[in-house]
C-alpha cells in the first residue's frame, strides 16, 4: 500500500506537466475575452490486439497444459497468488516442496483462458523439475 502511495506522489510531477500551462487572460473591461488556447479530441478507442500464446510442450504435464483455472484448483487447491493482467492470468501454487507457477491465456478472444506455460522452483530461486513439482503439489 506505501509502495502506491509513493508511486503516485512520484508521479504527481509528470502527470502535472501533462496538463500543460495554465492560461491566464489579461482583459480590459467591456473588450472581448480571447478564445482559450484548447484543442478537442475525440475519443481514443482502446487497441485490441489479440495474439494467440505459444503452448508449452513438456513431458509429466499432462493434466496441467490446456487446463482451465477450475481444473488447476481442483488438482492443487486454492493458489497462493491469483494475479491478471490484461487477458493473461498467473496462478501459483506453493507448498513444502517447491513452487508452481502456471500461466493462463485465451486461445482465442473472449475465451477461457488456459494453462499453457508452467514454471517451477524451489524456496531459494533455483528452478526445480516441473513435472516433479507438480506431482509434490497435488491433492
């Protein structure tokens, strides 16, 4: 929660220098008021991109690769992390053993999104055997 706080404050500067200058008029009484200096843009439309993910393809995953978010709780239990972003989503399931990082994406738009890269390691970073991790992990 500090770390967001800190962010913005850090970037009130940048976003105050978006704004540009503030305009100040000077008038004579009774004279016309200048036309302020302001463009009008139309609305920017998000850009949607979709592009399909690259499918791991690893021995001992079977049951983890394609599988949707459901299957992976029901294999491993509630995740310890659950992070989105965009239309990609992250699992993590950690235990004793090691922990197992499974990344979700859409096939295709609007789709459920599947597993379809998993890394895994132990407590310290060192990457372990992912079939192994998952094989410690599950229910």
């Amino acid at each position: 929660m500090f770390r967001n706080a800190a962010l913005g404050v850090l970037l009130l500067p940048v976003i105050a220098a978006c704004a540009g200058p503030i305009a100040t008029a000077t008038t004579t009484p009774g004279a016309p008021s200048p036309a302020p200096d302001v463009a009008v843009l139309p609305p920017v439309q998000p850009v949607t991109r979709f592009r399909p993910a690259r499918i791991m393809n690893a021995a001992g995953l079977t049951g983890i690769i394609g599988a949707d978010a459901g299957a992976l709780v029901r294999q491993f239990g509630t995740p310890r992390l659950d992070v989105w972003e965009d239309d990609a989503r992250k699992l993590q399931f950690a235990g004793r053993a090691c922990t197992l990082d499974v990344f979700l994406y859409p096939p295709s738009p609007n789709a459920t999104e599947r597993a379809t890269y998993v890394e895994a390691r132990r407590s310290d970073g060192k990457d372990v055997d992912r079939a192994a991790c998952a094989k410690a992990l599950r229910r």
